[in-house]
C-alpha cells in the first residue's frame, strides 16, 4: 500500500535519509525502530508529504504523494501524534471531532458529537470526559484521546508517532493494547515510529530498523530476535557496545 524506493532527504550538509527502501502491505502493522536522530520522523513527514524528499519515490497505492491531491489524499489519514497534540482551548469531544467540524470531512455538530463520544467509549473513556479540557485529564487520558481523535474518521492508514512516550509501563501496556485492538477492528494500514521494544512486540506486524539513512533490516516481528544483523541486535537489546556508536 506505501512503498518507498530510494528515498533521500537532506537538511543542508546533514543527509538525513540516504536511499530508503520500504514497503508497507495493506493492513499489517509496520513499526519503525532506530536511535534518536535516525530520521524516522523525517520518513514518516515524507509519506504525508509534510516535507518534500529531494529523489527518490514515495507512492501511496501506486501513485505519487507529491501529486496527489492534498485534502483527499489526508483524508486517507489518521494520527496520533507524540505529544498528544491536544489543542487546550477546546474540550475534548471537539479535540476528538476536530476533522468532523471543518473541511471535505465536515458533520453537522451534533452528529460530530455522538461519534467523539463513541470513539472515546472505544478507547475506554467515559462520555462525562467530553465537556472537560485537556488540562484536567492525565497524561495517560490525554494519549486515549488522541487515539480517539485518530480514528474518529475512519481512516484507512494510521500514523502513531512514539505512542508510549511519558506513560508509565502499565498505561503503556494499555495503550499498546488499544491500538493492536483498533487497528486489527478497523482493517487500517498502521505505521509506527518508536524505541520503546515493548511497544514494538506488542504491535508490530513487521519491523524495520532505520540506521544510517537506510533500512538496516527489515522482516516480521517474530524474526526479530533471530535476525542475525549486528545493528539490529544491539538495539533491541540496549548494548552500549556494537556498530552503533553512543553519542557521548
């Protein structure tokens, strides 16, 4: 469904993404590992076309996301976003519905409101949390909701950038387990960037390891741990010592 060939981006002398290849299949959960700085985020910002890659091709069910037409071909989106992204000065069912009440995807405000509501059902939050403010929800709330808000227009591919960040392991665990649970539900194309090697085995259908503007390796979860590749295995084992130099 994503395929990626020989993707470069650089920022000035600093050469970011050096020849990527990828492919993601339809409906299978690919998460992309790699150290801070790697430039997983560039590649996922590449696939939306938020930033523009210098060669190389990026396609989107064949055809080319830099000239697709932008509003139908984000509507094909959802995400969650590191932060959580939450804008404070709306409540929560408008953060969750902030698609449905604006654009190609506009709902009249009451219909808007019931799916928020569902959605936030769906990720195991109780509908009073609607009218409250994302100032007044933990942190762990913040994150369901949006996940709430990256669902909550049915997309076909979800995007989660480092999911996990800033939980404890138990609500990492819990939100591990919702978007295994939803993405598997809706059928959705998923892509993942993380270090987190729980969330990975948690929700990976397959992985890929970015290290040095490449895809290092890349195979299915289960092969992982038995991938034979120096770079991968130190990684997901945490070794101070190996290929990877430690930034000191």
């Amino acid at each position: 469904m994503i395929r990626l060939e020989g993707v470069h981006k650089a920022f000035g002398s600093n050469r970011v993404l050096r020849g990527v290849d990828l492919e993601i299949a339809k409906g299978t959960s690919m998460v992309i590992i790699g150290g801070s700085g790697t430039g997983k985020s560039v590649l996922l910002k590449s696939v939306l076309g938020l930033v523009r890659h210098d060669s190389g091709t990026i396609t989107l069910d064949g055809q080319d996301v830099t000239t697709a037409e932008r509003d139908a071909f984000l509507a094909r989106f959802g995400m969650l976003f590191q932060g959580g992204a939450l804008f404070d000065s709306l409540p929560v069912w408008q953060n969750v519905a902030f698609r449905l009440l604006r654009g190609s995807l506009k709902r009249p405000k009451a219909e808007a409101r019931e799916i928020a509501i569902e959605k936030l059902r769906r990720v195991g939050l109780k509908p009073d949390v609607a009218d409250l403010y994302p100032a007044e929800l933990s942190g762990g709330m913040q994150k369901r909701v949006g996940l709430a808000r990256a669902i909550a227009a049915e997309p076909e591919i979800i995007f989660f950038d480092e999911p996990t960040t800033g939980l404890d392991p138990i609500m990492s665990g819990v939100i591990n387990a919702l978007i295994r649970e939803i993405v598997t539900e809706m059928g959705a194309t998923a892509m993942t960037i993380t270090h987190d090697m729980t969330s990975v085995r948690a929700i990976a259908d397959n992985v890929a390891m970015l290290h040095g503007g490449v895809i290092q390796w890349a195979g299915p979860v289960a092969q992982m741990d038995a991938s034979g590749d120096p770079h991968l295995d130190q990684f997901i084992h945490g070794r101070a010592e190996g290929p990877i130099e430690a930034v000191r």
